[in-house]
C-alpha cells in the first residue's frame, strides 16, 4: 500500500515537470536524477552537457555564434559576437552571447555592461535580467540580485535561451552548497520561485526560505512577496494582499509589493486602495516603464484622469528619454487626448530607437491615416509591423480599412481575413470585412460573414441590412 502511494506522489510530481528535465541523452537523464537529488550545480552541468552534445551531433541553429556557444568553441563565439555587436549595437543576442561569455572568466563589470546595452534595447529584456542577476550573486551583491530577478519575474514570460535557465540553477546549487549561516535565504527563495514556475513542488522550499530569511532579517520585505507570488498562485489571494501589505509595512517604497497589490486590488474591483499603492509604486520609481504603464493605464483607463495619464507619460519619458516603451505610451495617450503632432513625433522616436517596435510602428499609422491623410506612408508603417510580428491583427485591420477606401478590394479582403486567421474577433472588423464582401460581389461570403456577425451580436444592425442585401442579389448571380 505504501508503495503505491509513493509511486503514485512520485508519478504525480514528474508529470507535473516541465518537459526541459527530460532530455534525451545520457547526460539529460542524469541531469534528471541529480536535479531530483537536489544537486543543482551538478544538474546543471549535466544538462549544459546534454545541450553541448546535441549541438555537436544534431541540432544545428542558423546562428554560428550560438552553435560555437554551446559546443564550447568559446573564441568563435566571442569573434563572431564581437563582430556582430560592433557593426549592429542593437542586436541583443549578440550582447547576451557576450554576456555569458564573461560570466564564464568572471568578468562581472562587463556582463553589466552588456547586459545594460541589451536592456536599453529591449527594456525588461528577460535573460539579461537572469545574467545581471547570477553576476550580482557573484559578487555578493545580494540585493541587487534580487532586484533583477523581481524585475524578469513580474512579467508574464520565460526566458529565451537554455542556457540562463542553467545558469540559474547552478547559482542556486553554488549557494546552497555554502554553510546554513552563509546563505543568501531572500535570494535563494527567489531563484526557487522562479524554479516553480517549471516545477509546482519548489512552492514548499520558496515558502522555507523565504520564512527563514524574514526571521534573519535578510531583505524581508522582497520574502514577503515571494510568499505573496506563491500564495497568489496558489489561488489563495487573500493572503497573498496580505502578505504583499506586510511587505509594504517592512518597506514602503518596494514597488514589487506595491504593484503586486495592485494587481490583486483590482481583480477585487479595489479602485481606491489599487490607486493608493500603484501611485506610491510611481513616486518611488517613475523612471520604471512598468510601473509608469500600471499607474497611467490606470488613471486612464479606469478613472478617466485622461490629463494626469498623460503628465505621468511626459514625466517619465523625461527622466528615461531613450525608452522606447515609456515613448509609446505616451505617444497612444497623447493620441487619445487629440495631440495627434505629439503622439505622431513620440511614434517616431520611439521606432527611430527602436526599429523592431512594432506596437509604435502601428501607432504610427493610425495617426498618419485617420489625421494627417497620409495612406501610402501608413501602409509602409503597417507593413514594417507585420514584417516584425506577422500575427499583429491591429495592423492587418490597418490595412484592410486603407486599402478599402482605395478601392483596392482584393487587399482589403486579404487584409482582413489575416485579421480574422490571427485570432481576431472583433465584431465591427468582421461587418467591415462583410461590407468589403458584399462591395466586391461576393455577395454568399458576405451573407455568411454577416451571419457569423449577428451570431456574436444579435442586435447588428449593419450586419443585419448586409445579409439582406446580399441575399437579395444571390439568386442574381447564380441566374446569370
């Protein structure tokens, strides 16, 4: 009996695994079996490995600079990245490339500094978050390290390379390994939490160290919101306000807990408190895109202090001027407030420093269609969009609203329907697609687009008179 309630716990937590445990190879089972063993330097090792094994036999990337990574050819790697990241400063894996790199001789100055060029790129940028903190550890810069780690994690996002992944969890090993008295316990909770996102189990030791760390006093504050984070997504968001409101109290200007909180006051429809600590979140970081996009989506969108909104945009972009996302958001709500010249010169800057920003480049098109008459050069800056996400749905509507009023129905249609492929359901999109139908003649696909129109929407009008209309003319074409 017990035996098979042991193999079943055990079935139970494997299957819950993310699938990167398992790999495999020799060296992938034994990263397995070392991470269950808790020996996470020496899983680590094992699935780095793995990795540079399969890059040597099979798995070929069309990035040499990569390939020469993994397989340890350190000097090729280092060249080409260096050859990259000099004739193109924007290319954020050539920087992270070099990042690694110097984290491999220990060379901590310059993985901040090429991992503070990469986040200049892209803000946030998820792996240099990870690198800058395994550097901080290094160096014994704990808080620091557990502030870059807060800033990956309060995003809804993993990272992109396998190798940070690793090289977290050997840094987790590496500080566990140390004597009880020497451990980072606020640290520690922290890498364990984001371990939990690929393992559900590593909730319980999040939860021991990061008690342990609060009766140490070792950065309380920051191991009230890992409790917080695992208690929230537990499902248990009572005492996940609680907790982030104990953090709050150990440290009023950590804008961790301060947004976490909000986060959770507004799933409660809290208007009050969410403003109280998302405005307190901004005064203490107003140069923090994110925190500057929590606070002005919500003067904005929830109370409608269109005004203050936008006095938080301009005030942040002045403190962070190269900030491509605080850029844009200022740019929309400029847009939103009527100053189309502002929005359309905030467009244009934040693409100028960001050329694969496509959310501005379709901002931008807005503006130069509906405002300034412009269809020709918005088409380009909905095509330069889709050419960085040809999912973007906003710019496929774009395009199917321009080239209508062209007459160009054919592109309309194309246009539209990539919309509708790429997820997009919007009812006022499909009767502009109908109506771009029925304009063309085609006039069964316009009934049934209406069709699906009046399914969503019962009372559509405009759907209503199209699938009308075009009814009407069907039997004229078939008569034909």
């Amino acid at each position: 009996m017990l035996v098979g309630v042991t193999l079943t716990l055990a079935w139970h937590h494997l299957s819950n695994l993310d699938r990167r445990f398992f790999q495999p190879s020799v060296h992938g089972v034994m990263g397995l079996i070392l991470y269950e063993a808790g020996d996470y330097s020496g899983a680590a090792d094992a699935y780095r490995a793995h990795l540079m094994e399969a890059y040597q036999t099979e798995r070929q990337s069309e990035d040499p600079a990569w390939n020469a990574l993994l397989t340890g050819d350190l000097k090729t790697a280092a060249d080409l990245s260096e050859r990259r990241a000099n004739s193109d400063p924007r290319d954020v894996d050539a920087l992270l490339n070099l990042a690694e790199l110097a984290l491999d001789r220990d060379d901590l100055e310059a993985v901040h500094d090429y991992c503070g060029r990469a986040l200049r790129v892209q803000v946030d940028q998820y792996d240099a978050r990870l690198l800058s903190s395994i550097a901080y550890a290094k160096a014994g810069r704990y808080a620091d390290a557990i502030v870059e780690m807060n800033r990956a994690l309060r995003h809804a996002r993993i990272e992109n390379r396998p190798t940070s992944f690793l090289r977290v969890l050997k840094m987790t090993g590496e500080l566990e390994h140390r004597a009880a008295q020497e451990r980072p316990q606020c640290l520690l909770a922290t890498y364990r939490r984001y371990l939990r996102i690929f393992d559900p189990s590593q909730a319980r030791t999040v939860k021991s160290y990061a008690w342990k760390a609060i009766r140490a006093g070792d950065h309380a504050d920051y191991a009230y919101v890992d409790l917080g984070v695992v208690a929230d997504k537990e499902g248990n968001e009572a005492l996940a306000l609680g907790l982030y409101r104990n953090a709050i109290e150990t440290n009023p200007n950590n804008v961790f807990a301060l947004t976490s909180a909000g986060l959770l006051y507004s799933d409660r429809g809290d208007l009050t408190n969410e403003y109280k600590v998302l405005k307190a979140a901004y005064e203490t970081a107003p140069s923090d895109s994110y925190v500057a996009f929590a606070y002005s989506h919500l003067l904005a969108e929830q109370m409608a202090d269109y005004r203050e909104a936008v006095a938080v945009a301009e005030s942040s972009v002045e403190l962070d001027p190269e900030n491509p996302e605080l850029l844009r958001r200022a740019a929309f709500l400029f847009q939103f407030m009527g100053q189309y010249d502002k929005a359309l010169a905030y467009y244009q800057h934040a693409v100028q420093i960001d050329p694969a920003n496509a959310k501005a480049y379709v901002g931008m098109a807005w503006v130069l269609y509906a405002i300034d008459n412009k269809p020709d050069q918005a088409i380009d800056a909905y095509d330069k969009a889709l050419a960085i996400d040809p999912t973007m749905t906003d710019a496929y509507i774009g395009l199917g609203s321009i080239y209508a009023s062209k007459g160009d129905m054919r592109r309309s249609i194309g246009a539209y329907e990539q919309a509708f492929q790429f997820g997009e359901k919007n009812t006022d999109m499909l009767s502009n697609l109908c109506s771009v139908y029925f304009m063309a003649g085609l006039f069964q696909k316009a009934a049934d687009c209406s069709a699906a129109v009046l399914a969503l929407e019962p009372r559509n009008t405009g759907a209503a008179k199209i699938r009308s209309f075009a009814l009407n003319n069907i039997p004229t074409v078939a008569a034909r």
